[in-house]
C-alpha cells in the first residue's frame, strides 16, 4: 500500500569551490584539456567536501523534493542519513525504508546520484505503464519528470542545495537537529497532510482581502485579491496574483517560491486542524469548506447507481489506498473491479478512464464517454466523472464531469477494446456491466442502500 509510515565539519572555501566547478561546464566543453589535471582534482575535492557534509549530519538531512521541471506535483520530504557508500531514505508518502548505494560523481559538474534503483526517488523518475501510481494514474511513459541525479550547487553543514538533472527545481535539505529522527519527521508531515482537509480560505492581509485556495491533491497554493465589483458585490479576482507549489512540514505547509503581498514575505504557513484555519505571519485565516464536501470515509459502503432512467444495484464501494482511492465492485460480474479516487480539495470521488481487463488479444477499456455531447469516447486516464454529495442530503451523491476533457462532457462509461493505443472496437460478452449491455449511459446519482 503506497502511503507513509507515517519521509558537522564547516568546509572552508567550499562554495568558492563549488562555483568553480559550475564555471567548468562552459568553458571546459569547448578546450581539449576539460578534465586537465588541476580542474579535475578541484572538482574531486570539491565532490569529496561534499560527501564530507552529507555524512557528517549525524541525524540525516531533511529534503523537499520537487519532481517535475514545474512543480506540478508539489513537494514532499524525504530524510536521508548518508555512510561513505550507502544512503537509507524515509518519506512521508511511503512505508519504511529504502537504503541503497549512492555516488558522487562528475558530469561537467558535480553530481549527487541515487543511481542503483532507491524507490523513493525511482518511482518520480521511472516511466510506468499501464501500472497504478499515487494518484490513480497509468500510462506515464515520462513518470513524474521526477529526478534520482542531482548537481551540486552549494553543501555547508546548514543546507544543501541541489537542482534536479531532468527536472531542473531545485531540491534543498537541511540537517535534522539532535531531538528530530528520521522517521519521525516524515510521521509527523504525513500527519500534517492527512489532517488539512479545507482547501479554501477568506481573509485580510497588510489591509487586503485574499481568497487563498490550497489545492491539496497536488500540492499548490493560489493567492487572489477580493475586489468589489460593478454591482458591489465582494469578488475573487479571476487570476491569481501569486502561485506557488508547496511541501508540508509539521506544523503547516512551507513554499516553493516565496510570496510577497505588499511589505509580506510568506515562506511557511502554519495549520491549525482544530479551528480548520491557516495561519500567515501570525494572522489565522479561516478555512471554508467547498458545497457538498464529504470525508472519505463517507463514500465506503453500499449504493444503488441512478443511470439514463434506471438502477443499479448492488455497487459497493471500499478502501483502497486510505484516504486517496477506493475499489469498487458491483458495476460488471465479468472484471472484479473498478478504481476510484477521493480528492481531498472538493471532498469528492472520482472515476477515471482505465483498464478493466484483456481478453486475449486485447485490453478491455472503460473508457470516458460523452454520450450527450456527439458520443465521443476516450481511454485518457484524465477523463471521468466526479461525484459530490448532495449539501441537503447526506445518501446521496450526484455525478458530474470532472472538466478535464476540453470541449466535452463526460456523463457516461462504455467498454472498448484497444490494442495498444489503438482503437479496436466496442467490447463484446462476456465483457459487459452488470445491466449485460457494454454501455452504462448518463449516470445521475448514487444513493447509499438501506
């Protein structure tokens, strides 16, 4: 199951050093003599300095790694404590430990490399296919942009700073102190990211009025300015003045790129679960919960689905992954299941197109349908429905597209086969739903059975 466990020499002249090996790239690329004896003692030094410092935290180290050349799928910390050869790393979005070997090599520059398959960082770097990842998602031939190289932009004993070889964002990791543990540290922010569960705030700010949105299933925050507009009413203007990925700490959540609003810098805001309120600089800023948002736990059980003027019942709907994912059975007595996620930001679950099985020579398909909107079909694993509880009515909850395939609407799921990426047709029995038809048109709404 992919969730958490709940992830001291001063070097003199070191970052003169480390300079001096950056400068290399660009010059030495174009002269015979790139590795000449000098230089490359210089860059061994400087490599050995470094290792010196990763060892010499006798803690470990803190990392916020961000995987993906934009952040786009926020933060997370790792810890890693280093020997001569061997790194062990934790994570708060994975159980245990992973240790493995590690280098320091040169490549043009220095280069730190978790290179012998630490899954910590191999699962952002490694394509997979039509595997399941963390966020329910497959086909991911490029992963998560994510990095298990990195180059060495500076190493003191108070912080590393790192920047990822395919991803370019920078990673920075800082000495756990002599009362933090390893573990304990990626326990403590896995607590803190289980707990934030309000995705929007309203507050002021140096005299301003912000709407702050946390978008909590891939780690970004989105600041916007409440103006007043023609009709005097109180509005969230439609750009964000400021955007940033974000990582959690233990105490709240802190920034990829800082924000400034006016003579404000926010590096690290904190969270308060019992009053449900972020807290910037000092000022708590009231959390406010989006219409129909349920916890997780209150889609686990059985329902009846409402589709295009019919029922069907018998769909039961169980935890996969804690608090990101279900299984659902009932919907076909031909494939066992189908996998939904839970998104903490709207307090809703979601079905996605994905592979419901093979029958041979082919992959059956459920795939996105837009039945009502020229009866286009897609196996993207973006494409699906989204189903939020009715704010009146604690048995019931209704489905919608979730928006991601532009210039349609999905309100349907119909079986299909594909080989490879290519299209081979409707599915035929045995592969149909539990109504015996491939199709399973306009779904309406489930409502919890008695």
């Amino acid at each position: 199951m992919i969730m958490a466990k709940k992830f001291k020499s001063i070097l003199t002249g070191l970052l003169a050093i480390a300079v001096l090996s950056m400068s290399l790239q660009s010059c030495l690329k174009d002269q015979e003599d790139v590795f000449d004896d000098p230089a490359a003692q210089r860059l061994t030094d400087y490599l050995k300095a470094a290792q010196k410092v990763l060892v010499g935290a006798e803690n470990g180290w803190r990392m916020y790694y961000y995987p993906d050349q934009k952040q786009s799928y926020g933060g997370f910390v790792y810890t890693l404590k280093f020997t001569e050869d061997e790194v062990t790393v934790y994570s708060e979005i994975f159980d245990g430990d992973y240790t493995s070997k590690y280098k320091m090599t040169r490549d043009d520059s220095a280069v730190l490399s978790f290179d012998t398959n630490n899954y910590a960082f191999h699962y952002f770097a490694t394509p997979s296919g039509s595997s399941r990842n963390l966020y329910n998602e497959s086909g991911l031939y490029q992963a998560y942009k994510g990095d298990f190289e990195f180059l060495i932009l500076s190493a003191t004993k108070d912080e590393v700073v790192l920047k990822g070889k395919r991803s370019r964002s920078l990673i920075k990791m800082y000495p756990l102190s002599a009362s933090e543990d390893a573990e304990q540290v990626t326990v403590d922010v896995y607590n803190t990211a289980s707990s934030v569960y309000v995705s929007q705030f309203v507050g002021e700010l140096n005299g301003k009025n912000y709407l702050i949105y946390l978008d909590l299933d891939y780690r970004w925050i989105s600041l916007y300015e409440i103006v007043t507009n023609d009709e005097g009413e109180e509005v969230a203007e439609s750009e964000p003045i400021a955007e940033s990925a974000f990582a959690y700490t233990e105490t709240g959540l802190k920034l990829y790129t800082p924000v400034t609003l006016g003579s404000t810098t926010i590096e690290e805001i904190g969270w308060d679960v019992d009053s449900a309120s972020i807290i910037i600089n000092g000022t708590p800023i009231k959390g406010q919960l989006p219409e129909g948002w349920h916890p997780y736990e209150d889609f686990i059980g059985k329902w009846t689905l409402n589709y295009n003027g019919r029922t069907l019942s018998g769909i039961n709907i169980a935890e996969d992954v804690a608090g990101k994912s279900y299984t659902i059975t009932g919907l076909s007595n031909q494939f066992e299941s189908v996998k939904a996620t839970y998104s903490l930001a709207s307090g809703g679950i979601g079905i996605n197109s994905q592979i419901v099985g093979n029958n041979g020579t082919y992959d059956v398909w459920m795939c996105a349908w837009a039945v009502d909107g020229g009866g286009s079909l897609s196996w993207g694993t973006a494409y699906g429905m989204v189903g939020i509880f009715d704010p009146e009515d604690d048995t019931t909850f209704y489905w919608n597209d979730n928006g991601n395939w532009s210039g349609y609407v999905v309100d349907s799921f119909i079986l299909w086969y594909l080989n490879g990426s290519t299209s081979a047709g409707q599915a035929a029995s045995p592969w149909v739903w539990s109504n015996n038809s491939t199709q399973l048109a306009r779904w309406k709404s489930c409502v919890r059975a008695e």
